[in-house]
C-alpha cells in the first residue's frame, strides 16, 4: 500500500526533483490517473501557461501523463463541479504548486476538496500550495509584496490530520533572493517569522523545507524523509534543529517529552552536520546518488560557461561545443520553472556570447561542420517555443543564431540556416 504526502520547498518543476518525482510515481501502477489542481495560480493571466508548461514537464521530463484538474474558483453546484470532484476522487496522484497560499485556500475551504486531497495515494504539494497544509499558513502576498502586517490565517490542518504533528509548513525556508535584506522563512525573515512564532498554539511545530527540497511523509511506514539540495528544519520557540538530505526520521518526529528522536544540527549553523541516513525508521524512498543538481538556470549557466572558457583556452573544439550543448540543454529544463527571475535572460546572454566566442575559434575554415549540431539544436529549441508561443524566447533564439552569422529562414517546408561568413 502507498501512501505519500510530499512536502516541496521550491523547484517542483525543474531539473532537481526530477529524480524524486519519477520515485513517487514509481510506487504507483503506470496507468495510475494523475491531477494537477490548478488553484493556487489560478488568479493569474497566465494560468494557462502555467499549467500547459507544467504538463509537458511531467510527460518530458519525468515520464508521466498528468490532467489538469480546474477549480481556479469553487464551481457552483453542477455538471463542472462534479466533474472536477469526479477526477479528484479517481486521482491516485495530486501535485499543486505556486500562487498564492490564501487565495487556494478561499477556494478550496468549506468544500469537498480538503476530504478528497486526504484520500490520494501520493500528495505533492509545493512552494504556495504546500503553505496551505498548516494549521496556519504565512499570507505571503500580502505580507511581502502588499506589505500588510504580518499575520497567520488558518490552513487546512492537512498535516497534522495525516502525521500526527500539529505544525505549520514554510516552504521556501532557506531563501536567499533579498541578498542584503533577509527574506529567509518564505519571504518573512527572522524578526517577522519570530514574532508569528510567539502566535501559535502551544506545541505547534514549524516545518521548515528549503528551496529544491523535498519531505517525503510515508504514512504507511510512519517515516519522514529528506530528498534535494537542502535541509529540513523543526523549530519550535525560537529553537531550530536542521536535518541535512538522505535524513530519516520518524512519524511523528518527537519523544514524549518534546525532545527530537534523531540528531541533528540545533543552534548552531556552523556545526557539522549528521551523516545522511543517520534517522531512525525505514522508507520506501530511495535517497537519491550522484552529483547535486544545479539549483537554478543561473548556477547552470555559470558552470557551463566555466567550462566553454577553460575547454576555449585549450582549443578544445568538442569541450566547447559540449559546453554550448549542455547549456542550451539546460535552458529547455528549466523552462518549466515558475519562479520569476532574471536566470534566462542571463543564461540566453551567455549562450549568445558562447556562439559568437565559438566562431571566432573556428577562424578562416569552414566551420558547417562544426556548427551544425549546435545551430540544429538551437532550430529545434526554437521550434519548441514557438509552438507553446513564447514569441520572446524564439526570438531570443533567432538573435543569438544572428550573432554568430547564422541566418535563420522560415519557410513551407520548415526552418533552414544559412552562414553567412
């Protein structure tokens, strides 16, 4: 028996939790129906995109079928509402993510939706979405863009409901975008989220998951298991213990006493941090091997672009054009990415200036040969935008083409290049 309630800090559709989604749909039949509630955006202009970007994530990058499920508001009584109801109920899997945690909550309160999210097999709820499952969630919005004094507003208790822990969840726990300003705590920072603290009922647990982190709850074998780039952290009256990744815990997390039964890092930032796996209980989750996964478009970028400058001081050919690949590559993942920053812009400029460097590196000879895999790449990544109509992103792509002396013509039959030397 399956029984997932996944808790994601950040990154729900990006290249680092790749690998955990493909886990939890592992432990699913392949023809297991999947939903995808479009709440929590659903004020949004571009919902649509939203969720036209999250599916094909899911079918490309992951492997799965996903159905959008529509309640961007509470339908009246009818034939739209139960057919809603009517997919939510079949759902062995519910994913929600980004928006805004107190406009899904008016949707979806005094509804049937609460019950029915309690009975999927696998539960995925990130960044807004996972506010939401608190006894109390952070108005995020409105404290931190409309800057209204800080204050709770009920949640759907959902967490304390299927683990047993009364707790609010704050995803987004180690965000760091503020850079001088501390915007740490899903925007709040330390003085806000203090005070907040102070507000709670005795014995509520904050449950605080970083960015491109995943808490997985089996509720099944009564463990908790940290997956991702970062950590989780149980703070409860202004004490803070961190569990890095691979940690297993147990369900629910304490002794009687209120003590935490595994060790990990209280107080003190600096201090080392326990092995990972270093819990008690066991998990039908595998944590996951290999390298870190870059955690956003940026860091990606940076680092291909580090290694097309070392391989172009070398003269390597095949390093560069690698480099070039691997970040035109890393450009179409993290296209599904909701968060709004200035990584494409960025990662597209050094994409831009990479061509232009890589020409230059061919010299006098006929460098078709070596441009052609790199410029059908980019054709084919163009195509792509086009047909989910990001104009901006293909034009974005022709410019680049430009600057290295590649004209790009569309025509009856398709795109065709031409070099101009």
């Amino acid at each position: 028996m399956t029984k997932l309630l996944v808790i994601m800090g950040s990154g729900e559709t990006t290249p680092t939790m790749i690998k955990p989604h493909r886990q939890f749909f592992a432990t699913l039949p392949d023809d297991a129906p999947a939903a995808l509630l479009d709440t929590p955006y659903g004020f949004q202009l571009n919902a649509d995109e939203i969720s036209a970007r999250a599916v094909g994530y899911f079918a490309q990058s992951v492997g799965r079928a996903v159905d959008v499920v529509s309640w961007r508001q509470a339908p009246p009584p009818g034939l739209e509402r139960e057919r809603a109801l009517a997919a939510l109920r079949g759902a062995k899997w519910i994913f929600a993510g980004p928006g805004s945690p107190t406009y899904a909550l008016r949707q979806w309160r005094d509804t049937e939706l609460p019950t029915l999210l309690t009975q999927a097999d696998v539960l995925v709820f990130a960044s807004a979405a996972a506010l939401t499952l608190g006894s109390h969630t952070i108005p995020v919005y409105e404290i931190y863009k409309a800057g209204t004094d800080p204050r709770w507003a009920p949640g759907l208790d959902l967490f304390h409901q299927l683990t047993g822990v009364p707790a609010v969840v704050v995803p987004h726990y180690d965000n760091a975008e503020g850079g001088h300003h501390d915007t740490r705590f899903c925007y709040l920072g330390e003085p806000r989220l203090a005070r907040l603290e102070r507000e709670l009922p005795d014995g509520t647990l904050i449950v605080g998951v970083d960015e491109h982190t995943a808490l997985v709850c089996d509720l099944v074998a009564r463990t908790a298991t940290v997956l991702g780039n970062g950590t989780l952290t149980l703070r409860r009256a202004g004490r803070s213990t961190v569990y890095p990744t691979g940690t297993v815990l147990p369900l629910p997390f304490e002794e009687g006493d209120g003590t935490f039964l595994t060790h990990g890092v209280a107080d003190n930032p600096g201090a080392p941090r326990p092995a990972a796996g270093g819990g008690a209980g066991s998990s039908t989750i595998v944590t996951p091997g290999g390298p870190v996964v870059a955690a956003s478009l940026r860091e990606a970028a940076d680092e291909a672009e580090a290694r097309f400058s070392g391989a172009l001081a070398e003269r390597d050919v095949d390093g560069c054009v690698t480099a070039v690949l691997d970040l035109e590559q890393a450009i179409g993942d993290w296209g599904a990415d909701t968060l709004t920053s200035d990584s494409g812009e960025h990662a597209h400029g050094l994409l831009r200036g990479m061509i232009v460097r890589l020409g230059a590196l061919a010299g006098t000879a006929d460098p078709t040969a070596l441009l052609t895999p790199l410029v059908e790449a980019l054709v084919a990544q163009r195509e792509e935008a086009r047909a989910q109509r990001d104009w901006a992103g293909a034009d974005r792509v022709r410019d680049a083409l430009a600057a290295a002396g590649i004209e790009l013509r569309d025509t009856p039959d398709g795109p065709l290049w031409l070099r101009h030397p």
